[in-house]
C-alpha cells in the first residue's frame, strides 16, 4: 500500500543534546492517522521498524530507529476544545508551547507541566515528562483519552471506560515509550487558566533539608536546585494567585532568564570546562548572587523557561519518604569525589499515580536530577549518583541517561510484566521495537 505522506529529509536525525544520532531507511511526514496507519503497513511490508520522533529532547536512544521515522511536523492540529468539559484533543506532534498559547487563549490551561515547552505532546508524555506537584502529577496523568495506531493498521481509541477491547491500554500506553503504538491524538484534561504567584529565594542547604517536608506539604508546586560545591541552594514555590498578574519586566526576565540563565552560565560552563579548579568558586558566586523574585503571570510561563545551554541529563524517581536520605548521601559523595560540576542539581515532588510506566506509578516521588555541559564526560559522576538512586528502586526517567536493564526494571514496576504481556498481545513482531526497548523491556 502507498501512503500519501509527505516525504522531509531522508538524512541522519539527531537529538537535542546531541550525544544520540540516528540513520532510519526513511523519514515520512504523515498529515493524518489514515496516513500514520499506511506507513505502519508499508513500514511492515518492507520489514522495517518504525517510530515516530517529538522534538528530540530526550537524552537517551528511545526515539532511534533504523527503519521509518515519522517526522511529526504535519501531526499538529489542535482537533476539539470542549471548556464545559474540560477537554482539548491535539495532534501528536502539536509542541507545546503551541498548545499553551491557545489553550490561554481560549481561556484554558494544562494544570501541571514541566520545565519547557518545546517538546511535542505525544513526546512528551510518552516517556513520562513531568513537573513538581504536591497534588498534581506528570503531564500523563493529565491525558483523558488517546487516539493510536496499532501494529496490525487498526486506529484505536482509548480512554479509561473504553479500552478498544484491549484491558489495560489506556494506563500502559499513556506513558508508552513509543512501545505500544503510534500516538495520533491525545485528549487533555484542561482547566480554566490560572494565574501563578513564584516565589524563588537563595537558602542555604541546611535550611532546605530540615524544612523538605514544610515546603512540599505547604505549596502547590515546590522545588530547589543545589549548587554543588557550595552551600547554596536556589528555593522555587509556585502557587496559584487570584492576581492580578505582575509579570516580570523584559528587562528582568531578559536579565535572568535569558542573559544569566543562558548566555552567562554558558560562558562559565566553558569557562569551568577549560580550568575545572574555578567550578566550586564560581556556584559558591553563582548562588550568592541570585536574588530573591516574585512575580505573578499566566502558569505556563511561570513553569517553563528557555533552556539554550546544553546538557547531558540523568534522572531519578525515588520514594518520597526516602528522599532527604538520599540527598544526604549525593552530598556526601562530592565530598568523597574531586569532582568539579558546574550544573547545579534539581529537585523536584509529584504524587503517586496509576500509569504503569510512569516514574510515579504507585508512589509518591521526588526526582534528583543531575548535568554536566554537554561536551563534558558524564560517565563517573551519573554512575555514581545512579548507584545511590538504585539503592533506594529508583526509577529512571526513560527519555535521560540511564543504565538500566529490563531486569532491574522489572523488580521497581509492579505494573512492568502486565506492560511486556499487552505488548507481546499487540506487537508481537515488534513492529515498534528499536535498541532501547530491547534494554528496558528485555526484547
Ligand atoms: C532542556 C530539556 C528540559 C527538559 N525538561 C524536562 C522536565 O522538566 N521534566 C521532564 O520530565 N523531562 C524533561 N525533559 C525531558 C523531555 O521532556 C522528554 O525526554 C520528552 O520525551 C521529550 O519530548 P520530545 O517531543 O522531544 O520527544 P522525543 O524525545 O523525540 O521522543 C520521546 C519518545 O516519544 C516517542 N514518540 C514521540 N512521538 C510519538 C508518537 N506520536 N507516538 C508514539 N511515540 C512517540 C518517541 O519515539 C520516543 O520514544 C527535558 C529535556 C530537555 C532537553
């Protein structure tokens, strides 16, 4: 069968970070589920995997493939919004900062995201991006229903009371990896737009540590960043506001997010990659000189922010309760390693939830988030956190750098062999399989 997709570059993929590359047999630009349906045919014709890829943020090889990539830019509709209901379905390839922008206008809003909003949707949720929620949890657990193509051609729907006659599908395949289907649609639960007040506030590690519990118990949306080699930590509370906004000035976002976030760190990145020995002097300044802010404006921009410099990322879902201890021994860690990190580390909270594959399935986390600049070696200092993080079943995020193996992801999953069954049941042929699903789910 032919498909009328249309065909972009035929060349090498690449991701964001640029540590992962890929050389597929073809890349196609479906415009419509019908055509995402034929390319799964012509792709299984030909014998060729295929995959769709987002926007190529993740940091790991989830979205390579050898065989046919689908190329999302024709897959961007924004198809319904229903504001009784509480309801927008998007195209899978809408990005996010597309869908932000007419959900406000629309007078709506996602009620939790994470920290950009350049990935596209069904990127996003596949491998489980999230934000930092006392309430609410990771963007997959914000999604009503999906649209999908299965291996065999067929183009299902799913929501939670309609699983297409597959028991499972709509909790397995929310956060998917690209295992189970090509996403071609996903409804979001949306909420009237809302305002929100940040708070940000340098405090000293000993400070954030004995107050971890006050602070994620008190706000809607809590998280810190430690800058290694030096007591300063950077506090961030987000809570919603009745108003009214109080945006920063473009001078001050251009300031901070912008000049200091971007061109000024990346300045001190290489400038800390040529003398490593100047690292600790310059976060000690670094978290010194970050003052204090409040502004109020629209949530999304409150979440999100640009992120130009670039890095290698690892990170960890751990227990909730577990995780001061955990912190504890990071710390410890530097002070037994001659490390020099300029990247200060992330904390983050959600809730538990009940996506099989989400790194919050079943418990309430918290996630340890670790860089280095990009061109910097990474080995050492990831296997190093990654072994504390195991110690306690830490869960991976599956779009960043890992080393885990389907066996031990097996054993911190309660859901993982129901996921590898349905898979089993509904891409035998692994139609959707690439070198990473052979990692973490064994085949
Ligand atoms: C600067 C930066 C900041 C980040 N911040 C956060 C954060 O705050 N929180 C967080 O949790 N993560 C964060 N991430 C990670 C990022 O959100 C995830 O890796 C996300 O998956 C990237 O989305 P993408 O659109 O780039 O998808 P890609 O990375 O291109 O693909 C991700 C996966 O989705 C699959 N996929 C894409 N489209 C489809 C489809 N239509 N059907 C089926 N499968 C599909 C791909 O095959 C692949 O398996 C960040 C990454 C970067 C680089």
């Amino acid at each position: 069968m032919r498909s009328h997709s249309g065909s972009s570059d035929h060349g090498p993929w690449q991701n964001w970070a640029g540590n992962v590359t890929a050389s597929p047999a073809r890349t196609v630009a479906p415009a419509t589920a019908e055509q995402v349906s034929a390319e799964v045919a012509s792709a299984a014709a030909d014998g060729l995997t295929v995959r769709m890829t987002g926007s190529g943020h993740s940091f790991t090889p989830v979205a390579v493939t050898s065989g046919v990539r689908l190329e999302p830019s024709r897959l961007t509709a924004i198809r319904s919004v229903d504001p009784a209901a509480g309801l927008v379905t998007v195209e899978a390839g809408c990005p996010l900062h597309v869908l932000n922008a007419q959900l406000l206008a629309r007078g709506l809003s996602l009620a939790n995201m994470g920290d950009i909003q350049v990935q596209t949707v069904a990127g996003a949720t596949q491998t489980g991006t999230h934000g930092t929620g006392r309430d609410l949890g990771g963007m997959a657990a914000q999604v009503a229903g999906l649209e999908l193509v299965l291996a065999d051609g067929r183009i299902v729907r799913c929501t939670a009371d309609d699983e297409a006659g597959l028991p499972g599908l709509f909790n397995a395949a929310r956060v998917g990896l690209g295992a189970l289907g090509i996403v071609t649609a996903i409804t979001f639960k949306v909420v009237p737009a809302f305002l929100l007040e940040a708070r940000e506030e340098p405090m000293t590690w000993s400070e954030v540590l004995s107050r971890l519990d006050e602070f994620s118990a008190d706000n809607e949306h809590f998280e810190f960043y430690w800058f290694p080699h030096s007591e300063g930590c950077l506090t961030k509370r987000n809570n919603r506001s009745d108003g009214p906004a109080r945006p920063l000035s473009r001078w001050r976002h251009w300031l901070d997010d912008e000049f200091l976030s971007n061109t000024v760190f990346n300045a001190t990145c290489r400038l800390g990659q040529l003398s490593p020995a100047v690292i600790p002097a310059i976060n000690s300044a670094a978290a010194r000189a970050l003052g204090a802010r409040t502004y109020v404006d629209a949530a999304y921009k409150v979440f999100t922010s640009p992120r130009r410099v670039r890095f290698k990322e690892e990170e960890y879902a751990v227990p909730r309760p577990a995780l001061a201890d955990v912190l504890g021994e990071v710390r410890s860690l530097f002070k037994r390693k001659d490390w020099r990190i300029s990247f200060p580390i992330e904390v983050r909270v959600t809730p538990s939830d009940d996506l099989w594959l989400s790194t919050a399935s079943g418990r309430d986390s918290a996630y340890i988030a670790i860089h280095v600049f990009h061109p910097s070696p990474h080995e050492e200092y990831f296997a190093g956190v990654e072994a504390i993080m195991t110690g306690v079943g830490g869960r991976p995020h599956w779009g960043k750098m890992h080393t885990r193996t389907a066996d031990y992801l097996a054993g911190v999953y309660p859901r993982f062999g129901d996921f590898v069954a349905l898979r089993d049941q509904i891409d035998p042929e692994r139609r959707f399989g690439n070198e990473y699903l052979r990692q973490v789910l064994g085949d």
